[in-house]
C-alpha cells in the first residue's frame, strides 16, 4: 500500500505510532559539534517532522538503539542479581538503505554467529521496525554503492520527504495508522545508483600473506592517533567488553555493564601478564580493513562495510577508509601480476 499525504497528516500518524512506538531519527543538536559554535547530527526520539534532520548526514550511526554504548546487563548485591526492567515500548527507526543493511551485519554477528544469540541484543532487536528514508543523491564520502548497500527491502515503510510525505507500506500492523490520512497513489522508492566517492573491492582469493606485510600499512602507524572514532561511528563495528561497577556506598553491590569498544583503540588486545597485541597503530588498521572486506565476506558471503563513509567524516587525521580499500585492491593486482 502507498501513500501520499500532508506533512500535517504524517506528523498526526506519528502521534499515533508515539502512543506505542518510540520513534528514533536523526536530529540536529545545536552547539554539540565537534568545533565551536558547531552542531552534531545523531539518533534521537522525535515526535514530528519538523524535528527530523535528512538534508545531513547522521555523524552517528543508529546502531547505538540497537547496540547501545552502555547497557547494564545485570545490578548485584552480594550474592543475588537483578536484571533491568524491560521497556514494554516498541521501536520505530529513521534510516537510509545503507544503515538498514549495516543491520544485517549487526545481526549476522549478535544472532547467527553460532549456536547461541546474544539475548541483549535479541530483546532490543525484536521491538524494532524500519522507516526507509528515501536516498537517491548520498553525501561527501559514501561509497554505498560500491559496497552494494544502497538497496534494501527489509523496511516497514519508505518514506520520501518532501511538501508532501510519500510512503510506501510494507508492514500491515501500520495499515490502521496510516490508511485514512491520506489518498491511495502509485509509489515505489529509488536508490541512489552513483556516489562521489567510488572503490573497487580486492578479489578476496587473491589476497596473500604478503598483502598483510606490506609497507603501505606504516603510512597509518604514522597518521593514527588510536582515538577510535572510526569504531565508534562505524554502523558495522560490534565489538564490546565488560564493566563491573561497585557503588561507592556498598562495595559488594554495583552492576555489569556492556561498554562499547574498538580495535583501534589502546587497551582493546591487553591481556593479562601485560602483553598486547597489535600496538602497533598500522597494525590496526590492517586488522580493521581486513575484517570489513576480507574475512567477513570468506564467512558470510558479503562484506562487513556498507560505505556509509562515516569513518572518512570523523577522523581528525583525515585517513580515507575508501582510500585504504583501494590502496589493498592495487596492492593484490600488483602481487598477482608479480
């Protein structure tokens, strides 16, 4: 079913869908950036229209609705534990195309990673539903399409922002919302088809030992300052570790916490006795890429990068993950020329 309808209209269905959903977009937050008098795109609850921002790119992935930054998963006192109270709320979720296939990944490793899910991560997964925001132009630094991550079906609804909001509807329990505020059209939406920003991909069989022992990695040992921003914007990195946290007024209760965490960052390979592995910062680097377009794929099938080009946005080094991936595509064709 499609729709067009008012701007007034679409903000009277979100109303609606606000008495049972929490509804999350990316929204402008004044003063918050990342330079004075600047201000910061990222994920927050919105109630109308006038508050979602789509004509800039979110600076923060809406992975942390799904995988929040800090989740307690447990509160302890001595030898009982309690877990949080679940939020009965379902979840509506603003996203274009390539974040939505950033999901998938996100699935791939909480869910069908084995034989056990991450129940976390299930619960929160299980609540939320898609609105596609339409995107036909991207923005500075996407290379979606040549992560082949600027499609998806897998939305409740597509929406074009406009004067007048289309939508098309995929999910029938928002039928009821939507039906009767507005008249009935042909409507199918578009994908962006070339970004600015284009990278060929390694052949994955042609990668060698030597590709991972190149020079080409010490250019990073030089300009990576290990500030982990690259993980932390990242709609695809998934890794975490665990907080204890004791209350200061009785140091036998506290809770566990699930923390973000990144492979950039310093600390994340330390073990116990002292030793670390990869402190190297180019090091890292080539453990990232590889990841995101190597090994992931030899076990998945596709690649882990959905070149939503939010690394390149926020590096204060400026390195260029897109870049990189071309550096390694040369690299293999010039080894297997040799």
């Amino acid at each position: 079913m499609s729709l067009k309808l008012s701007r007034e209209a679409f903000d009277d269905v979100l109303k609606d869908l606000g008495k049972e959903y929490k509804i999350y977009a990316p929204i402008r937050i004044k003063g918050e950036g990342r330079f004075s008098d600047t201000d910061v795109v990222r994920y927050g609850e919105v109630s109308g229209l006038d508050e979602i921002e789509i004509h800039e790119k979110a600076h923060f992935s809406p992975k942390e609705i799904l995988f929040p930054i800090t989740q307690t998963l447990f509160y302890f006192t001595e030898g009982d534990y309690q877990e949080p109270k679940d939020d009965q709320k379902k979840i509506i979720v603003f996203l274009r195309p390539c974040d939505i296939n950033g999901v998938t990944r996100l699935d791939q490793v909480f869910l069908e990673n084995g034989e056990d899910k991450d129940i976390y991560y299930e619960r929160l997964r299980e609540k939320v539903k898609f609105f596609m925001i339409e995107c036909i132009e991207g923005f500075d630094n996407c290379f979606c399409v040549s992560m082949d991550a600027n499609k998806t079906e897998k939305y409740a609804a597509a929406i074009r922002f406009g004067d007048d909001m289309f939508v098309e509807i995929k999910d029938e329990a928002l039928t009821n919302a939507f039906q009767e505020k507005g008249e009935f059209v042909n409507f199918e939406p578009t994908f962006i088809h070339e970004n600015l920003v284009n990278v060929k991909l390694p052949d994955i069989e042609q990668i060698t030992t030597e590709t991972f022992e190149d020079d080409m990695w010490k250019e990073y040992a030089q300009r990576c300052i290990a500030c982990g921003r690259c993980n932390f914007v990242c709609m695809t990195c998934s890794c975490w570790t665990m907080q204890d946290i004791a209350y200061d007024e009785n140091n036998s209760s506290g809770e566990r916490r699930r923390v973000w965490a990144g492979c950039h960052v310093d600390g994340f390979t330390d073990m116990a006795g002292g030793h670390g592995f990869r402190k190297n910062y180019g090091d890292r680097m080539r453990f990232k890429t590889m990841h995101k377009i190597n090994d992931f794929k030899k076990r998945n099938g596709y690649h882990m990068c959905v070149g939503c080009g939010r690394c390149d946005d926020v590096c204060p080094e400026y390195i260029s993950f897109s870049s990189c991936i071309n550096k390694v595509t040369k690299l293999v064709g010039e080894e297997r020329k040799q």
